[in-house]
C-alpha cells in the first residue's frame, strides 16, 4: 500500500470512530447535527477504509539471498529501517555488542 492508501485507511478508521460516537451521541462540534448524520459518516468512514485496503501494494524481491528468512520469504510488500547514533568507539562498541550477542545467544537457546 503507498502513502495515499496509509491515509485512506487511517482516515476511515478515524471517520469510522466518530460515526460510531455520533450514534450514541451526536457530535454537534464536528457538525454531525443528528444520529443519521452519524451513520452517514460510519458509511464514508467504512469506504475510505475499503478502498485503502483495495488498493495494490507494490512488492519488492530480493537480488540475493543474505539471511535466512530471505529463503522463506523472497517477495516483500513493507520495509522498515531503522537505525540509531552511537557515541563511542568503535572498538568499544564492537566488544560490547559481541558480548551482548553471546549473552542474548546463552539465555534463549541458540
């Protein structure tokens, strides 16, 4: 899904909320004045959602097998990166991290 169907879905879930708010009581601030008002914007919300969802997501394969997890799952649809900044040394952070990837490895089995 691309970004324009990431705001559709989360607009509909939004629009969705507040239609279902606004038939137990209506939400005069929004101007949603009456109970069918509400159900009226419940429908809109429900169809953004759907049409969000509808739309085609690109997939993504990878060139070259580098974990194994690419083995399993080859073709992707999402792609998250994250990263954080350091302050040290490397040679201290290298040691820290090796030490903590043994200690992780003892306690969970592998």
């Amino acid at each position: 899904m691309n970004l324009i169907g990431t705001i559709l879905v989360y607009a509909g879930l939004a629009a969705s909320f507040l239609g279902v708010v606004s038939l137990l009581k209506p939400l005069t601030f929004l101007g949603i004045v009456s109970r069918w008002y509400g159900l009226s914007v419940l429908g809109c919300g429900i169809a953004l959602f759907l049409i969000g969802e509808t739309l085609p997501v690109g997939e993504t394969q990878i060139r070259a097998q580098q974990t194994e997890l690419d083995e399993y799952v080859p073709v992707y649809q999402f792609e998250e990166f994250h990263s954080i900044l350091v302050h040290a040394p490397r040679e201290r952070f290298s040691k820290r991290f090796k030490k903590s990837a043994r200690m992780r490895s003892r306690f969970s089995g592998c």
